[in-house]
C-alpha cells in the first residue's frame, strides 16, 4: 500500500512546489527538493547527466534510501559509530572534481558543511552496512551478491518498520 501511495504522490510531482513536503518519519519532514537533489546526486555518482529525469519508480526508491540514510545515520550517532574525517575529506574532495558537481552545489546553495555532511551520510551508511553484513555472515563463508542484497533489503525493512512514518498526498 505504501508503495502505492508513493507512486501516486511521486508522479504527480512534477507540478508541485519544490519544498512540499512528501513524508515524515520520526518528525523529520523530507521534501519533494530533497528526492531531487538526491537523484541528481545519484545520476551523477553513476556518470548520467545530473538532469536526467527520474522514473516514478526511482523517485520511490530514492525516497527509501533518504529513510534508511537517516535512520543509519541516526543509529551510528547512537552508538557513536563515525567514520574517520581524513576519509570524508578525501572523499569530499573526489566529488567535487567531478564536472557536474560545482553546478549541482551552487543549484542546490550547498554550504560546504552540508555537502561534506551528505558525503559523510553516504560513508556511515556504507559502514552500518558493511557492520551489519559482517555480523549477519560468518567471516569465510561464501555469500553471493543476491544473498547480501536480500540480507541488506530485509534490514532496511525492519528498521523502517520500527519508524514513525507519514507519507503525504501531493494535490
């Protein structure tokens, strides 16, 4: 049902006011903005033109990935789980060489404490996950790729299951 309603609210985005808001969760509202500044993001960390329009079926996914980056990224402040600030300057640094990535910052009016704090985001979910993957399969035991998306879709579920989430209609 709630994919659903996420495809009916994200097609009918395109006429909407970049800052209405398409969901909560835990309080924290995530804007229509936020699912395209996110999606251009991904469009350019896999080398596609950042304009290139997203799918109602992607806008969905990215909305599902917002959900799990800030519940990883609430759960590692938690237990104090970081990553090592040379690696998020480094890898800070590598983004902003890209050729779209000055144009995306200034689109977006980035502070560089926002973006480094997006790629830092990105890191600690990366972390989380891989924590979670080495806790869930016994070092030296062979894992397929399938298995470890399967084992990572299911966590993403039970943690959003745990969360207080409203998804609203778009007019």
């Amino acid at each position: 049902m709630i994919a659903g309603i996420l495809l009916s609210i994200l097609f009918f985005s395109q006429a909407v006011p970049l800052e209405t808001v398409v969901a909560t969760m835990n309080n924290r509202a995530i804007t229509y903005s936020e699912i395209l500044q996110e999606g251009e993001l991904l469009n350019i960390e896999n080398n596609f033109p950042p304009e290139t329009p997203l799918s109602p079926e992607m806008k969905q996914t990215i909305l599902e990935l917002i959900f799990f980056r800030i519940i990883t990224f609430e759960e590692a402040r938690e237990h104090e789980i970081t990553v090592d600030e040379k690696l998020v300057r480094q890898k800070t640094e590598t983004y902003r060489k890209n050729i779209n990535m000055k144009a995306f910052i200034e689109k977006y009016e980035l502070t560089d404490f926002e973006f480094k704090t997006i790629i830092k985001m990105r890191l600690i979910t990366d972390k989380m996950t891989e924590q979670f993957l080495e806790q869930k399969f016994p070092k030296g035991k062979s894992i397929s790729d399938e298995e470890k998306r399967k084992a990572v879709e299911d966590w993403k579920k039970n943690l959003l299951k745990r969360q207080k989430l409203m998804i609203y209609p778009i007019p």
